[in-house]
C-alpha cells in the first residue's frame, strides 16, 4: 500500500485564544491537519500544532521522500523523514509536519490491519481515562463562571493556564487559587500552568518554589510550566523541592531533546505532543523511556479532534497515564468528526476501539474551517 497524495488543511475560523499577550484572532490559522491517501483508497487524518503555510512549506520539502511510499510503517517511515531532513528539520516546522504524518499513518494502519492503534503501539492497558478541561486563568469573576461551566460540561478535572496567572503579584495569584478551589470543591482535581513559555517570561527559581508551596496548600494536582521551557537545570532544582509535581515539555521535539530531561528528572511529569514532537512514534519512544525512569507522561493536547483522539490511542498504550488534555471549548475538537467526544458521569473518556484513530472527520465541518487546501501528488 502506497502513499500517493496528502492534503494540507489549516483549520481557521474557530481559533480558540492561547493566552499569549497578543492574543488570536478567531480567523488565525495555528492548526492544521494532513490527509494522507493511499493507492488502495485508504485516507489517514493527522493533525499538526503550526500554520498551514508552515506545513505546506515541510511537506514540499518532504514530498519526494514520501510519494510512493509505505503508508503501512510509520515507525520506519517517519524516522527516514527525520534522518533525512536533518540539516533542515531537527524540530521546529520540519518536525511537526512530520508529526502530522505520522499521526496519519498509524491511522493508515489500523484501518488495513482493522485494529485500534493502541493495540498496534503494543496493547491496551486501559480502555477509558480521565480528561481534564483545559482552560485559560482570567479575572476571579470571570474565572468562577468558566469553571462552573467547565463542570456543568462534565470534566471532574480543570487546568486553568497563563494569563493572568502570575503577571500580577502573589496575593492576586492566590486569590485565583482560592477562587478556584471555593467555585468547585474539594472533588474536582485542578492543575496549574504559569505558560512560562510566554515571551520574556519574568519569574526564576525562587518565584517558582514559593508559588509552588502556595499551590500545595489547596491540592493542586501538579504546577506546569513554572520557568522557561529551556531551564533544565532550574527546573531539576524546583523538582527536588517542589511538594506539588512539576509539569513541563510541550514545547520539545524528538525524543533526543527529552532524554536529558528524563535522565536528570528534571519534572515529575512530561507533557509531549504528539502534534509536534514527531508524532505517536516518536511519542511512544520518549514514554517509553521515562516509565523506565518512573517519570509520569501526559500527553500535551492544545488542538484538535485528531490530536485528542491519537492522544487516546497513546495513553491506551503506555503502562502509567492518568490524565489527556481536552481543550474546551473548542470547534476543533468538538465540531470536527461525525461522533462527538462523550464524558462520562464519572468524568471519563472512553478509546475508541475501532480501527485506526477511532474517529471519523466530517467532510462538510472540515470544509466549513478549512475553505482552502493544497494538495500534493
């Protein structure tokens, strides 16, 4: 089975803001999925975390290594894009187009071999698992209506993340902490993202640790992203001392860019996204390697549909997981596919357990935020 065409499609219209201090624009284009088809009349979908015009650009430059090639061995496969882009690639754009790809592949895969991906990444240790709302900090007011809506949506699991979350001063990021914890309760599990990948991010060690012990006193699950995403060394201090779990690695690509931080337990907890970070090959890898150094994996899931649903098939397939990220709200992942995503009364998510992703993209919803594609073949 040969790949003999693959579709660029940046998803615009329904952009969900990031929190950066910019903002977005509704109409901005941060997402974009690959259909990847093959001579048999197989199609894949995988989902890429950067701009269209940045996927097309990697996937040109990609095209001639792909074009009749296996769709059926990702791991291979994706691994000869890598090698071969070197000088161009090794992360950034290069990367996540690359992880796009590969998402599309395992897709690919599961469907000619009529099994869920889970079961072809090594087998299922779990057949549902919790999701937790992902959502930005904002004025204590605001905050408390988003968060009874969160709840009221299902989610037994809240992230409230960046602004304006330690842009202020200590007592007004406490007053958030409070204000969350007093609008849901004790029996809802909430998790805290400074976003210290913001540009010029202001906060060191010290800001980190402290914030860290306020944190404890209202059971924050763990603190991600408390300094910037390349201070290894600070954040391997802030783990030794930290008495709430330090989260970080979203922005990483490869698994060589993690090892150091697995070696080191420089976090409790990774966060990889299989969006950027070369995809549920190079996913598996670096999971791999932290469950041999008891580091927990979670996968890091800003996106959409497709992302959510490989996230699933990965957190299926890894010994330890507890936790995927679901964006919301967001038309990405909840307005893409034919069957929605259902949380059940207990605050679960179940895998899918048919072949491939276990979803099904809608054609009409898909051209309703991607009014404009480019194909090659």
């Amino acid at each position: 089975m040969k790949i003999v065409e693959i579709d660029v499609c940046p998803l615009t219209g329904a952009t969900v803001d990031g929190g950066w201090p910019q903002g977005h624009a509704p109409s901005e284009d941060l997402h974009t999925l690959v259909l990847v088809r093959t001579d048999e009349g197989l199609e894949g979908v995988g989902s890429c975390f950067t701009s269209g015009r940045l996927v097309a650009g990697a996937v040109q430059l990609l095209w001639p290594l792909l074009r009749g090639e296996s769709a059926v061995e990702p791991w291979r496969v994706s691994e000869k894009l890598r090698q071969s882009s070197f000088w161009q690639g090794r992360g950034g754009t290069v990367e996540h187009a690359i992880s796009g790809i590969d998402i599309a592949l395992w897709d690919i895969m599961g469907q000619a071999c009529r099994q869920p991906v889970s079961r072809l990444l090594g087998g299922n240790y779990r057949s549902r698992i919790k999701p937790y709302g992902s959502i930005l900090f904002d004025e204590p007011n605001r905050l408390a209506r988003t968060l009874e809506e969160t709840v009221g949506r299902g989610f037994k699991a809240i992230k409230m993340g960046w602004r304006p979350f330690g842009r202020r001063d200590r007592k007004f990021d406490e007053l958030l902490i409070q204000t969350a914890r007093r609008t849901v309760g004790d029996s809802i599990e909430l998790m805290v993202d400074a976003g210290g990948s913001e540009q010029f991010w202001p906060h060191g060690l010290n800001w980190a640790r402290s914030t860290a012990q306020m944190l404890a006193d209202y059971g924050i699950v763990w603190f991600e992203e408390a300094l910037p995403p390349d201070d290894i060394d600070g954040f391997a201090e802030l783990t030794k001392v930290s008495p709430v779990p330090i989260a970080t690695g979203e922005v990483l690509t490869r698994r060589q860019a993690f090892q150091p931080w697995i070696e080191r337990r420089a976090a409790d907890i990774l966060q990889p996204d299989c969006t950027k970070n070369g995809g549920l090959s190079e996913s598996k890898r670096i999971a791999d390697l932290a469950f041999d150094h008891n580091v927990q994996v979670v996968p890091h899931g800003w996106n959409t549909a497709i992302g959510l649903a490989a996230d699933l098939q990965f957190s299926a397939a890894i010994p330890v997981a507890r936790f995927v990220e679901y964006l919301t709200p967001c038309a990405y992942v909840e307005d893409l596919t034919t069957e929605p995503f259902v949380i059940d009364s207990e605050g679960f998510l179940e895998i899918p357990e048919t072949p491939g992703l276990g979803v099904t993209i809608d054609p009409a919803k898909l051209a309703k935020y991607c009014p404009n594609r480019e194909t090659f073949r």
